[in-house]
C-alpha cells in the first residue's frame, strides 16, 4: 500500500511563543477553546494527510484526537497510525490525547494499549474538569521522562 503526502500544512512561524497543539475532530471548536483558554496555539487539520504533514512541520507538545476523526479514505494512514510509528525520540516530547466512546477514563492501562497518554469518553472530555485532567497528566508525563531528558544531554545525545 502506497501512500502519497500532499506539502499542505501550516506552521506556527518563528513569532509564536506558546506551545502548540492540533486538535484532530471533525468539528474541532469547542477542543480548540479549551486547549487556546490552556495558553496554547492551535492547529484544526482538516484530513488525516494534513494532520501528518504538521506534525512533520511543527514540534507539538499536544495531539488531541477524537474517534470521529479516526476513519480515513482507504490507502491512507490515519493520524493514530502516524502518532503509533513516530520515532520515539520526538513521540516522548508529545503528549497525545485521545477521546473515544466507551472508553474508561483516565484509565492509564487502556491509554497505554491505544499507544497514547490519557484515554477519555466524549462524555468526560465534555465536563468542566477536563482541563485540569489534561494538565495534569502532562506535568505526570513531563516528570516521567525529566531525568531521561537531562542524561541524554548530559550524554551529548540530545
């Protein structure tokens, strides 16, 4: 299976000093404000294509996909296909969120076995405490891989 990648993609530019995020969901407004109300600068890729040619142009610090999303036109990887196989040195930088129905929240053995870092059901990802679960699972995240960070510098490997 041969996949082509159109050059379509946008960039934060040299001038944004927040960090940034893409929303993957097919009406991605509400994520959007959430993750802009986070202080963060957001990308809404309209196709899967477009959603792989930012992460190839930008260094994210949050992906935010939703189930709705996830289908792509047959022959064509997906954004999660994409997020699994990313190399790990740049996937341990990104933080993904995924929002599916039936999911058990917050749930970290479920979120490991979907290669992501927090699991949530639309249902939760609605209520007003879901800011601070995302937060708080990227504090959890970037404690996890600080000391990984510093010896690979130290190493001169980063």
């Amino acid at each position: 299976m041969e996949t082509t990648h159109s050059s379509s993609g946008e960039t934060f530019g040299a001038d944004s000093d927040k960090p940034g995020a893409m929303v993957c969901h097919t009406e991605p407004a509400k994520f959007k404000a959430l993750l802009e109300s986070m202080g963060f600068a957001v990308h809404t890729p309209a196709s899967h294509d477009e959603a792989i040619n930012n992460l190839r142009l930008n260094n994210y610090r949050l992906v935010l996909v939703t189930l709705d999303y996830f289908n792509a036109p047959r022959g064509q990887s997906t954004i999660m296909e994409h997020l699994q196989d990313m190399a790990m040195a740049t996937r341990r930088r990104l933080f993904v969120a995924y929002v599916i129905q039936g999911a058990h929240s917050y749930d970290n053995l479920e979120a490991f076995t979907n290669s992501v870092n927090l699991i949530v059901s639309p249902e939760d990802a609605a209520k007003d405490n879901f800011k601070e679960h995302i937060s708080r699972g990227m504090k959890a995240n970037d404690a996890l891989y600080k000391v990984y960070f510093e010896c690979m510098a130290a190493a001169g490997k980063i």
